[in-house]
C-alpha cells in the first residue's frame, strides 16, 4: 500500500506551501510541550531539502515514526498539525516499507497510530482532515490483522459526511479512500452498514459526474457486490440496478462500462433472485444483447456481458405474462407495458394479487402511497381499478388498505394523468358491488 492510494492536487499544491511555514517549536519546547530531545529532532527535518531528510530517514526512521504521532497526540494547533501530517506523508511517500513503522507505533503506546489521527478529523480545517484521512488511509490498509470498530468506525462516519457533502474535493479524496478501504471484507460490511455513505455514493451517480468519478463510485458498488448480504439487499434498498444501466448507456469510457457489468454480473451469481426481476424490468436484456455486438479491447467484459445476455435470456423466456408483472411490480417501477391495459390479462390474473397474504396488493398499494413518479402513480391507479373490477372482495380490500382515500387525494395531483387514471379507478370503486367474504 503506498500513499497513492489517494491522490490529490489540491493536497499536494497545499503540502508543498506548509513546508516553507515556520513552526514555533521552540515556543513549544518552553512551554514544555515538548521536550529537548524532541526539539532537537524536529529542527532537523523542519524546513530542510528533501534530500537531507530522506538521508536521515535512512538510519533514524523509527525514531522519526514514533516522534511525528507523539508530536501529533499532544499540540493541536492547526498549523503544527498541517506541519506532522505533510512530515508524516513524506515519510511513506514511495517507501512502503517504513509504513508499519507507524502500524506497529501501538507497541510504545496504545494511543497511537490511530487515536491522535482520528482526532484531527474533528478539526475545522479542511487540509488537516482531509491528509489524515489519507494517512489514515493507507495505514489501515497496510493492517496485517483484522481491523478494529474502534479503529474503522469514526473514519468511516466521517466519510460518510465527505461523499454526502457538497465539497468536490472533499467528495473526490473520500471516494479515493473507500476504494482502497473495501478491498478488505470486514470493510466492506463496516460500509455496508453505514447508510449516510452508500446514499451519498448512489447520489453521486444521480448528478452525473465525469468519467472518472464514475468509475470510482461504481468501482466502489462492485467491491460491495461481493458480499452476500449486500448483493442480496442493494438493489432492494438503493434501486442501484436501472441507475447502473443509465451510467453504463452513458459512459463513453470503457472501463466505466467494464465496472458495471462486473457488478451486474455478481448480483446475477450472488442473488439470482433478488435482482434478475429487476435487471427485467430496467431493460437490461436489450443493453447486454447491444454490448454483445460491440468491439472491446479488454476480453473480461465480452465473458461478462455474454453471461448476462445468456442468464437474463433464460430468464426471460420462462417467465408468465403475470412473471413479467410481477417483476415490474416488486422493482417498484410500473410503466405503461402491455399487461396493464390488457383485461384478459386482470381477467386471468386480478386474484394472484391476492396470494401469500396479498403480498403483492400490499406492495401495489404501498406504490400508490408512497411513489412520486408520476407514471407509477398513473400506472398504479390503473391497476387498482382494474384489480377491483376483477377481483369480487377487491372494493373492500383496497379500501381497508386505504388505497381508496388515496386514490381520491390523486385526483387532485398536478400530473394529468395521474388526475385522470385517478378519476378513472374511483369510477370502479364507487361502482363495483361490496362483497366481504
């Protein structure tokens, strides 16, 4: 692991003006801050050529290591503090081998390397926090051992806060450092439990950004798409899989494209059945069968979108026209495919609403309720209608769900065709005869 991890220009343009500002350590050493030896250590590196400090490094890394977080631990002044982390960072700069010298500083004291840099991410200055994070970074990723909730879980949150900001910078280094971070499992489900960051990652795809923020975010949900629990549940809680498509039909680089599948491909292996209904409905098939005909310079991706094409084609063809709804349904995006304007097809099929507890009438009514797309809630006041003039108890199991008070409210909607589909339902609300057994 090396500090590339997390690259950035703004952290670089910043680090290379802190070298040149003085630090009072000899204020420090008079106020008993700090000790002699400790002046005396820090006057060598402070402000000196590259080369000098790389030359000291060589015989007195250890010492320097340990010297650089105890100095951290006790001032808190945000200059001194932007003067250890640029002195920490050029430390492990292209030397890897000297990172465990700050992983095993635990060993003189307990506190460190962790307790003093996670305490800087509390500090209202943005470079301070954001070159701990990546220091932080790059030591938990160099860990030999399983890493700890006290160690992982305040880092974490405070990148949660990063990728939900509005700061592209902040947002930028906080993507860098979760790419790096989910390579390890017990990472990844440290993640996957935090919310604030997988939405903040799902909204950064929303707004679009470049090539390469694409890449990162969705190289970020591939690493997560590992983990069973989480190809099982992703899609469920994030609706990842259409806004995946949408980036992938949009990319103009390969490697997004490359990325997406990949992830696809591990929702397809890990939970067939949670996502293949879905990956259905957002027209996933037509997209993988288009991929399948384009010319690629990287073979994974022709074995991947081949997998898909086959495995949705299967799927596919074994589905019942109720499949097919059914699918639409539990992905939660209703749009105005044949079945719903079909009677043979509510003729046939109006009472399967009804099956396991009307399972899938409580999801059709929750749609109803609480969507604010305008075609699902048209599509959704349609197909309660319809359910209620095929089924014979419709009227009142609807109306006991309160999908007739809201039909009614949707009358009233600004959409116009929410309006009318709504008109048109309660028209066979009022209608219909009550039958309650």
């Amino acid at each position: 692991m090396s500090l590339s991890l997390v690259s950035s220009s703004y952290l670089d343009d910043n680090s290379s003006k802190i070298r040149t500002k003085p630090v009072p350590w000899e204020g420090y050493q008079r106020a008993d801050l700090i000790t002699s030896d400790e002046l005396a250590l820090i006057k060598k590196v402070d402000r000196q050529p590259k080369a000098k400090t790389e030359s000291l490094l060589l015989s007195e890394a250890p010492t320097y290591a340990l010297l650089y977080l105890r100095l951290l631990k006790k001032l808190q002044r945000v200059d001194t503090m932007q003067c250890i982390l640029v002195l920490i960072a050029d430390a492990i700069a292209d030397h890897d081998e000297r990172i465990p010298l700050f992983t095993r500083a635990a060993e003189s004291d307990p506190d460190l390397p962790y307790a003093p840099l996670l305490r800087t991410l509390e500090t209202q200055d943005d470079f301070v926090q954001l070159k701990a994070a990546q220091i932080l970074t790059v030591l938990l990723c160099s860990e030999s051992t399983l890493l700890q909730s006290v160690q992982l879980q305040p880092f974490l949150i405070f990148l949660a806060s990063l990728v939900q900001g509005n700061s592209p910078n902040k947002c930028d280094i906080a993507v860098q450092c979760l790419e790096a971070l989910l390579a390890r499992s017990e990472c990844r489900q440290a993640i996957w439990e935090i919310p604030g960051i997988i939405a903040g990652l799902v909204e950064i795809l929303k707004h679009k950004p470049g090539p390469q923020m694409s890449y990162q975010v969705a190289f970020c949900i591939w690493l997560l798409s590992f983990e069973q629990n989480v190809a099982e549940q992703v899609n469920k809680k994030y609706d990842i899989i259409p806004l995946l498509i949408d980036v992938a039909q949009g990319a103009v680089k390969e490697k997004v494209i490359r990325v997406i599948v990949a992830t696809f491909r591990n929702l397809v292996v890990k939970a067939p059945r949670e996502n293949l209904p879905s990956m259905l409905v957002a027209q996933l098939l037509p997209f993988a069968k288009n991929l399948c005909t384009r010319k690629w310079s990287d073979e994974d991706i022709i074995e991947d979108v081949q997998f898909l094409r086959d495995e949705l084609n299967t799927n596919f063809q074994s589905l019942t026209t109720y499949d097919e709804y059914s699918s639409e349904l539990t992905s939660g995006h209703l749009s105005w495919t044949p079945v719903h304007e079909s009677d043979d097809f509510w003729k046939e099929n109006a009472t399967k609403l009804n099956d396991r507890d009307y399972e899938q009438l409580k999801v059709l009514v929750k749609l109803l309720k609480e969507s604010t797309d305008p075609v699902v809630l048209a599509v959704a006041a349609h197909d309660v209608g319809q359910y209620v003039k095929h089924c014979d108890r419709g009227k009142k199991l609807v109306t006991d769900m309160g999908a007739k008070t809201r039909v009614m409210e949707l009358m009233t909607h600004s959409d116009s065709d929410v309006r009318y589909r709504a008109l048109l339902s309660v028209q066979q609300l009022v209608s219909q005869p009550w039958v309650t057994v």
